[in-house]
C-alpha cells in the first residue's frame, strides 16, 4: 500500500480546552503527482494553500498550549476540507486556473489520494478531539483559514470573518470580543457562510458532535509575514481567550 501523508501535529498531548486545525497549511505538492501539470508559480498563490494560515495556527497552539493537526499537502492534489463527493474536492479547475493533473484523473485516483490525505488527516484531528473528550474536556474546535483579500475583481473589506453554521454558541461571543478591536473589520460568516457551503471539518468534529466551533477566514495580506501574522494571533488570542471564558 502507497504509504500515507501524515499530517503535522502539534502538542498532541495538550490539553486544553480547544483545539486547532489548518485544513490548507501547505502548499506542498508531492513529487509523484508530478506538479498536477501546474506552473510552479502558482504554488505560491492562495489556490495552492492558505497563504499565512499555518503561522497563525501554531501561533494560536502556543499561545493556548493547545494541540493543533495541520495538513502537509496542497489542496489542489485533495482538498480536505471538502467531502469526498463535491467536485472541489480534487478540483480540475481553481479559481481560474486549470489543474491539468486532476482533470486526468479518475475515480480510483480520488479514492488513492483520499486514502493517503483525506483520511489520515481526519484520522488524526478525531483522535485528539475523542482524547480530550475522554480526559473530561470538550473541546472549542477553531479552524483557521486565509481568504484573498481581492475575490472577482471585488474588495473584500473584512479583515477576518467569522464562519458558523447552526452552532453559534462560540461564534456570537467571538464576534462581539472582535468587533471591540478598534479598526478590526470583522464578518459574520463572510466572505463566506457555513450556513450555505459544505465544509467537512467543522461538519464532522464539531457540529455534529455538539462541540462549540468556529472557522476564521483571516485576510491573506494581513497575515502573509511572519509580523503579520504574529499581530494577528495575537488580537485572535486575546478575543478567543475571553470568548472560551464565556463559556466556561
């Protein structure tokens, strides 16, 4: 069997009272796939991976000395965050860009490639989650991700948005303790709502098991140095931390 692509996981042994995922860390695109047919410069644009994101959740794992599982490869071979029967999930075009490798492939394809991304992945996010539940701890489950700040020509004003579905019950303190940051621009399920698009993660580990949740879109331009992205786990940390207070 084709060996798997193991996530990075970080302080899985932590145990605090939220846990961190990235479901677009990297950019990575094994040799294998033989660059999925793509001029490598798009590796470094926000189809490949979440520009910034990984840099804040490892910020955000150290700050909370929390564990946080982030994904090693680019979403353009699977993308995790999709489930495995939407077409985004190993999409033959992204955001205007033809993926060529992906366009080629077929059903046994997908399946491989979940075999060795999809499922791992997931695999290892349920394990901390069902051990901090063990260990008497139900867990916030904060997924964060980038998002351009320019999306069809348009300006996205929000610098971060707040994603939610049916449970709200981290969301709506969350909102309020961001919104309190002088000149934060902060949206409520914008630029995009988990209440209308499919996104597997905070699906299956946190709404369906009950757990309070949020996905954080933050603005890629405000996060793609390390400074940046340092500020920006900063003010999250101090709003999570008194949001997760709440509801305690």
């Amino acid at each position: 069997m084709t060996a798997p692509f193991l996530p990075e996981v970080i302080r899985p042994e932590g145990r605090s009272g939220v846990i961190f995922l990235c479901d677009h860390a990297s950019n990575h695109i094994p040799p294998e796939y033989d660059g999925l047919g793509l001029d490598p410069a798009v590796l470094d644009r926000h189809v490949a991976w979440d520009i910034g994101a990984a840099e804040v959740t490892r910020r955000l794992a150290g700050a909370f000395n929390a564990p946080a599982v982030l994904t090693t490869v680019s979403r353009l071979v699977l993308d995790v965050n999709r489930f495995l029967d939407d077409p985004a999930s190993m999409p033959g075009r992204s955001d205007g860009i033809d993926v060529p490798g992906n366009r080629r492939a077929d059903a046994t394809e997908h399946q491989a490639r979940a075999a060795r991304i999809f499922h791992p992945y997931h695999a290892a996010v349920d394990r901390r989650i069902t051990a901090l539940v063990a260990a008497g701890r139900h867990p916030a489950v904060v997924s964060v991700h980038s998002c351009t700040d320019r999306m069809d020509g348009r300006h996205r004003p929000w610098h971060i948005g707040v994603l939610h579905a049916l449970n709200d019950r981290l969301a709506t303190p969350l909102l309020g303790r961001l919104r309190g940051v002088r000149g934060l621009v902060v949206g409520d399920n914008q630029p995009y709502s988990l209440k209308t698009m499919r996104g597997y993660t905070t699906d299956i580990h946190a709404e369906r098991r009950g757990l309070p949740y949020v996905a954080l879109e933050i603005r890629q331009d405000l996060i793609a140095t390390p400074d940046g992205a340092a500020i920006m786990a900063g003010l999250i940390a101090a709003a999570l931390s008194a949001a997760l207070a709440g509801l305690d």
